[in-house]
C-alpha cells in the first residue's frame, strides 16, 4: 500500500516545533515548504531519513585457533606415547641437557652437556633450535611411530 498514512514528525527550522504529518506523499528526499503551526514561519517539511535496516550479517566464522602442533609418537613395544610440542624450545633452553637427561636422549644429554662447556654456554642457546628436530628423530629412531 504505498499511499498508506504515514504520519512522520519533522521539526521546525525556526521554533522546533514538532510538526506531524502525513508523509505517504513525500518522495524520497523532496521537501515541502510550509508554514509553521507554531511560529508562522515557513519551513521545509521533509520525511526524516530512515536509514534502511543494516542486513543481518551472519557472524563471522571464527577463525579455528591455531592449535599448537604437537607431535605424539608411539612406542609399538608398550603403546607407551610421548609428544614433542611446540615449546620444547622452551624446555630445552630452561633445562638444556636435562631436558634431554629427563627424555632419556642420552646422548643429547651428554653431548649438549660437553658442548655447553666447551663452547661456554653458546650451545645452550643453539640446543633449543634444533631441539623439536632432536626429539622427533630420537623417536623415530627408537622405533616410535609419529600417531599424530
Ligand atoms: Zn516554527
């Protein structure tokens, strides 16, 4: 029904003064001069832009976290598994060859030790770059199957 009533309210340029009226009339952004109820005056009547409704948007998918890889292996003989995560770097260079005492990578154990002293603690810093590789390969040389 496009000549519906549709009483809007604009307000006077010169007193405020709410004016009510029909604006089924109006095309889209016509005014019409008037005069006011109010104070006399003639002002513009216009229908008030009514901004259109903001389309829905559908959420945003979230973007999945990345998740910190972490890499189990599986030791075929007890189905025993152990992972190796993104922050072994971190372990390494907190525990240096500790870490790998603790993992039972003995011979990282000793040669990061021997290193370390050797090179006056230079590859204590250098342990932690290479640590992930380390551990990978120390599983998989022991046999580990990569589960994930
Ligand atoms: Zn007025």
């Amino acid at each position: 029904m496009p000549n519906a009533p549709r009483f809007v309210t604009c307000h006077c340029q010169h007193c405020n003064g709410g004016i009510e009226f029909d604006g089924a009339g109006f095309a889209h952004g016509e005014t019409r001069a008037i005069e006011c109820p109010h104070c006399g005056i003639e002002t513009n009547l216009f229908v008030p832009y009514r901004p259109p409704p903001i389309p829905q948007t559908p959420p945003r998918p979230q973007q999945p976290s990345r998740k910190a890889q972490v890499l189990r292996f599986k030791n075929p003989a007890n189905g025993y598994t152990e992972s190796v995560d993104e922050n072994v770097w971190l372990l390494v260079l907190l525990f240096g060859c500790f870490y790998f005492a603790a993992k039972g990578v003995w011979t990282h154990a000793v040669a990061g030790f021997i290193a370390a002293v050797t090179t006056c603690g230079i590859s204590w810093l250098v342990y932690p770059l290479v640590a992930k590789d380390i551990m990978v390969k120390n599983y998989l040389r022991r046999g580990w199957i990569q589960v994930e």
